[in-house]
C-alpha cells in the first residue's frame, strides 16, 4: 500500500542530461523524508528492464536531492522508461520519467 495522500517523500525524479549521447545519463530524484531503500529500472519501449544502476538500500538516505548514474554505452537509440521506488516509513512510492538516448 502506498503512502497517504500529501505524505509522498519523492518528487522530482528527471534525468540530465536528457536526451543523452556521452554514454551516460544521471538519474535524479529528491528526497523530502529518510527512506529506507531506492531501487532505480530503466525499461525499454516493451517494459523489458534493461538496467538497473545501483541504488541506495540499507543506510537511510535523508532529504536532499540524490543522482544515480546510468551507463547506456551500449544501448540502442531510443525512449527509455525510469522507474524509480522509495521505501519508506510510510510505505513505497513509485515515479516514472523518459529518457532518451541519441547516437
């Protein structure tokens, strides 16, 4: 079960650059409370998982804006989907955002 209305945690998941061509793409997300993981996927068009870039799990990770980074050398153009889940006090909350990668 997700959080209660107006208690979310997360906000403002994005990734920069976007579009993309340097190989590498950061995954940024903001934090407004301590969660106890972040687990971060990135899906092709078909909802296939394609990468999934260390997270922080374990220590708590606190209010503040976090960066993970994706290295998409060797995937093919295209529109990808982030998925990005905190687990929390409050329960898990999931956000999504598109990435893109040029060549």
């Amino acid at each position: 079960m997700g959080p209660a209305s107006g208690t979310s945690i997360l906000s403002q998941v994005y990734g920069f650059p976007n579009p993309s061509h340097s190989g590498t793409t950061f995954i940024h997300y903001r934090l407004s409370g301590d969660a106890r993981a972040v687990r971060v996927k990135v899906l092709d068009p078909a909802g296939k998982v394609v990468a999934q870039p260390a997270t922080g799990v374990a220590d708590r990770l606190g209010s503040a804006e976090h960066a993970i980074a994706w290295n998409h050398a060797s995937s093919a153009s295209g529109v990808y989907l982030c998925r990005v889940e905190v687990e929390s006090d409050r329960g898990v909350e999931v956000l999504f955002t598109k990435l893109a990668v040029t060549r």
